[in-house]
C-alpha cells in the first residue's frame, strides 16, 4: 500500500496532501499581506495633482451663493478654498483645510472667525492662529477681481 502512494506522488498523478495545505497557506499569506500593504500604500502616496488646476473663476451661481452665505468653500485642483466675503464686492480666500490635522475648517460670521472642530482649532479672518493646537496660520491664496465683476482665485506663491 505505501509502495502505491509513493508511486503516485512520483509519476506527479497528484498533490500529496500536505503539498496542498502549503499551497493554501502560502497563497493566503500572500492574499493578506497584499491586503494590508496596499491600503497603506496607498495612504503614504500623495494624491497626483491634476493640470490645469491652479486657479478657478468663481460661476455666476458660486457668487451668488458667496454674496449670500457670505462664504463658500471650493476645490481648486486638490486644494480646499475657504472664500470669504470681504466687506460688499471684496473677496478673501484662505485654506480651507486645518494645519493641525487637515480638517475641513468652517466659516463663524456671527463670531467672526474660522473654526476648526476637529480640535476647536481657531483663526482669524486673515488666518492668523487664535488658539488651539494648530502650528501654522492657514495659506492664503491670491485674489483677482470683485463680486461686481468676476472673481478668480489662484494658488499661493503665483502658481497659475
């Protein structure tokens, strides 16, 4: 009977059993450790920038909104813009997104500030850090034209 089982195994008829345990182990090792690695990579990989993306012209419904809320947050390219209304046609535009961790920060008009409720990280209406855990004054982005006209909002340091 052993004569007949190694017999088997040598003319390659089969797997042994053990050979295919291996076989499924290794291959779900393999599985998980994919399963892990990718999402991490994934995370560590910063998002590509697409072209093209380094201003915006507010649109007439965007403007409207801005005149009426008095704010408005907007994506150019993969940035956050906090627009702030400025008194009655001017505009400011800030980073919308919180130094400290990265949260989206929100518009206060009745107390006058920018909040962040992540950590209750808060800034001024020019970005300046009031107080909270936030390092860094939120960045400023360059602002062309009024609420009478047009409005377009570039990324800080002239990148266009």
């Amino acid at each position: 009977m052993a004569e007949l089982k190694g017999t088997a195994e040598q003319n390659g008829e089969g797997l042994s059993r053990r050979k295919w345990i291996d076989v499924l182990l290794g291959s779900s090792a393999l599985a998980w450790l994919a399963a892990v690695v990718f999402p991490v990579l994934k995370y560590l990989t910063p998002p590509v920038e697409e072209g093209g993306a380094g201003k915006a012209t507010l649109t007439d419904a965007q403007r409207d909104e801005l005149k009426s809320k008095g704010f408005l947050i907007l994506r150019i390219g993969t940035d956050r813009v906090l627009a702030i209304k400025d008194g009655d046609v001017k505009v400011k535009a800030l980073s919308a997104k919180c130094t400290h961790e990265g949260c989206t920060v929100q518009f206060q008009a009745a107390e006058g500030l920018i909040w962040c409720a992540c950590h209750n990280g808060k800034f001024n209406l020019d970005g300046r850090v009031l107080s909270g855990p936030p390092p860094r004054p939120l960045a400023a982005f360059a602002v062309a034209g009024d609420l009478a006209s047009s409005v377009t909002i570039s990324k800080p340091g002239g990148a266009a």
